[in-house]
C-alpha cells in the first residue's frame, strides 16, 4: 500500500512513528511517499520503502503530483492513503489508473485554517474558502475511507455513504522512568511555531518571571518561520534572555522525548482561532504520557478535558498576568506539579493513547480493503 503527504516531513509523528509503524507491526507492505526531512530515514526494508520529496513552497507543491501518480503506476498497491487536502484533486486521476482503495486522512479543519491563513499577507477570500469546502466535500464522497484526527470533524461534513472512523491522534503507551531535570526550571513547548500558537505570550513569560529573578527556561522545539526569528532573536538580546530561551528547530519525535523527559512543565497557549477551539492538541496528550503538567488556553472543549482528567491548569491566553501566576504556582509548588502529573499519566495510561487507535486502525483498513 502507499502512504502519501506532499506537505509533511517522513517522519511526521501522525504519519511515520504512530501509523506507517503500526501498519508494518501488523503484518502490511508499506510505500510511503513524503517530504525530505533533516532526519535521514532507514534504508528500505522488505516491508517499508522510502520515497522522499523535495521540500516545496506551497504554490509549486503540485509539482510533486507526477512523481506522486508515477509511484501509483509502478506500485500498484491495493490501498492509497492520502494525508493532504491538496491530494484530493488528484482522487479522479487516481481511479483512472488504478482499482486501489482510497483512504483520506483528514489533519484538520482545512476550511477553518485557511481562514487563520494569508497568501502574500493578504487574507484568503471567504468565497474561495467555501468554494474550497464544497470541492473537498465533493471528493470525500469519491472515496473509499475517511479517518478523522478529531471527533469533530465528521460533524462539519455528514458524509453517510464513506466509511469512516475516529483515529486520535495519541501517543505510544510511555513506560514511567525516573529520569533527572533540567537544573533550570524548564518550560518546554513542542510543535509548529507561529504568533497564534502562543510564541509571543512563552517568550513574554519568560521574561517576566526572569525579572523576579527565577531561574527558568524555555525549550521551544519546531520550525520557526525566518520572521518569528527575527523577532526571538531581537527580543532575546534586548532582555537579556540569550542562555533562557533555546530555540532548537524541528527535530524527530524521538529526540522530543528526550526533552519532555527532563523539562518541569509544559506549555500549550494557542489563540482562539477557529481552528484550535474545538480541536485538543496533540502537545496536550504528550504532556500527559512523560507526565508533564501544563498550561493551556482556556477554551471550553479543552478545560472540560483537562478538568476531568486533572493533568494542568486552565489560562486566558491573552491575559499575561493570570499566566504568570499561574505558572509562579506551580514552580513554587512541587507537590502539585506531581499530582497533576499523576493524574495525567492515569489519564493517558487508561485512555489516551496510541495502543487503543491502533486497534482501531486495523479494523478500519480491514473493513475497506473488504477483509473483515
């Protein structure tokens, strides 16, 4: 079978380290087709091969589309799972030159991150957006399977004849290890970077709590667009904070563990974008797994999320004050950063976790390959 993104990296945590392994684990020929990464990936292997993309702006991606439908061609595989909205126009392509079950892999809310997108700094008309919508809802009804990363998804497009599932987008089951912490007391914050996602508001923590004099840092891990870089560094220099902030790039999920191990608390302080408001972030359950407890936006499905399960605390992410305190609280109370932790770890242990949506990955492939 194929597994294709031209957006994401190989070793994209969703794509390589929680599906394509699994699929492998179960007994399953797997292509995968996706974007060059730092990361080199291992040498093919009788059940996994590599195919790898150049890295493309998002205009010039449709390049990728011969080589994509090529790799169609030559394979010949009973089964194509696609990973980007922008693979959907290739789906009556596709049904052309092969008999292949087809699978689509919905991320997000594609409608509702454009609306949070701007092309040459100018927001995406909202006709183009829901001419956008109604041509992906068009080719969902083309396919043969339609897994969804949140729960929600399904209800914005009431699809009744593709089959589809829920398969979230949690972490291995994390055996518990005692491991040493940074010296430092350590903020960590894993993901895509950008001013929705909380970059300024870390930064301003940061700085405030410098300013009383704890001795803190913040581990930020993922790819920092080159203007957002510009800024940290302007910023950084102007406060004084060039040994408390370590902006480390994008790096395999493999080397994330090794910092979530070792940090104090994390930290998930996106805006309320359309995008964000419903959807829980893959960071939030990480956390949880190494038990880190965490600061996170207030919004209503993640605070009834996290009041449950009693694993962090809840903050408006446009109010700096309210976050400070909050976080001043848990660095100078060690006892409840261990119960938030603990539960956490329950949490995550019981019900968040990636054992659980792997089953669930299997039967769904059986049942559109026709094999259940």
């Amino acid at each position: 079978m194929l597994v294709i993104s031209s957006v994401h990296p190989w070793n994209d945590t969703r794509i390589f380290h929680r599906q394509v392994q699994s699929l492998v684990k179960l007994g399953y020929q797997v292509h995968l087709v996706a974007v060059e990464a730092n990361a080199e990936c291992q040498k093919d292997t009788a059940f996994l091969k590599y195919t790898l993309l150049k890295k493309k702006k998002i205009m010039m991606r449709w390049q990728h589309f011969r080589r994509i439908l090529k790799a169609i061609k030559q394979e010949k595989p009973a089964l194509i799972h696609l990973h980007d909205p922008e693979l959907l126009l290739l789906v009556p392509k596709i049904q052309k030159i092969t008999k292949a079950k087809i699978i689509f892999d919905m991320h997000e809310d594609f409608p509702a991150a454009l609306a949070s997108k701007k092309i040459f700094n100018f927001a995406i008309p909202k006709t183009w957006i829901e001419t956008i919508k109604r041509y992906e809802k068009k080719a969902l009804q083309q396919i043969d399977g339609l897994i969804y990363a949140e729960k929600y998804y399904k209800e914005l497009y009431q699809l009744q004849e593709t089959k589809q599932v829920d398969i979230l987008n949690y972490p291995h089951l994390i055996d518990v290890k005692t491991t040493d912490k940074f010296v430092p007391f350590t903020f960590i914050y894993a993901g895509a970077i950008h001013e929705i996602r909380g970059f300024k508001e870390m930064l301003q923590l940061i700085r405030r709590l410098h300013v009383k004099e704890y001795d803190v840092q913040l581990i930020l891990i993922g790819k920092i667009p080159q203007h957002l870089e510009v800024y940290a560094n302007q910023f950084l220099q102007k406060h004084h904070l060039e040994n408390q902030v370590l902006l480390k790039g994008r790096l395999d999920y493999s080397e994330v563990q090794n910092y979530y191990e070792r940090s104090h608390l994390g930290l998930a302080l996106l805006h309320s974008e359309p995008n964000y408001l419903r959807s829980l972030p893959t960071k939030l359950f990480e956390y949880m797994a190494y038990q880190l407890p965490f600061l996170a936006s207030d919004f209503p499905d993640w605070a009834a999320m996290i009041y449950e399960s009693q694993s962090g605390l809840v903050v408006p992410h446009h109010d700096m004050d309210i976050i400070e305190n909050e976080a001043e609280q848990l660095i100078q109370n060690s006892i409840k950063r261990k119960i938030l932790a603990h539960n956490g770890y329950l949490a995550h242990n019981r019900h968040f976790n990636w054992q659980n949506e792997e089953r669930k990955l299997a039967q769904f492939y059986q049942a559109v390959l026709g094999e259940a």
